[in-house]
C-alpha cells in the first residue's frame, strides 16, 4: 500500500455535475431562510413606477404576428416610457406585464 493514502477516501475530485448541485441546494436552502426583498421606492414615496404604468392604461399586446401591430403596440408604450420618465431597467418588466398569451 502507498504512504499517505487513506483507506476508504476517493483521491479524484469531486465530478462537477454534484459539485454544481451541491452548490445549486446551498443557495436555495440559503435564499428560503433569508427574508424577501423588499421593492425599493424610488424619489420622494409617490406612486411605484408600476401604478403610474397602469394608470396609463397602456394597452396589452396579445401576441399577434402582425409586424404593422407589433410596432404599433410598441410606440404606444414608449410613449408612456417618456411621459412617466420611466427608467431603463424597468422598462422590460413593465412591458412584459402587458403581454397576453394568444389562446388557440
């Protein structure tokens, strides 16, 4: 038997796929005991950018492939972009808000 290694322990590393699984069950256990995010308010605690959105009463685009419609949608809620000085980084989900599966 060779010097210095043990009886009953695995000199090969670890295979990545349950290295990347133990990792993966880590931070979930970890994120369920961490208590929610809570949404940041941003300027002086008026309305979130979500309800001055909806108050816009932007319309829902509903998934047709008409390219005449789809650019019209969009214009339509960049124009509400502008005009509630929406940021950014949220402008993806509040446009993703609006859409709607088409049901076949």
């Amino acid at each position: 038997m060779s010097r210095g290694v043990r009886r009953g322990v695995s000199s090969r590393p670890q295979h990545p796929r349950a290295q990347t699984q133990a990792a993966l069950q880590a931070q979930l256990q970890s994120q369920a005991q961490a208590p929610a995010p809570v949404p940041q308010e941003h300027g002086h605690g008026g309305p979130s950018i979500m309800e001055r959105f909806k108050r816009m009463a932007p319309p829902s685009f509903k998934g047709k492939s008409q390219p005449l419609l789809t650019e019209s949608w969009m214009r339509e809620v960049d124009k509400i972009f502008q005009a509630i000085r929406c940021a950014k980084e949220d402008k993806v989900s509040l446009a993703t808000y609006m859409l709607q599966v088409l049901k076949v």
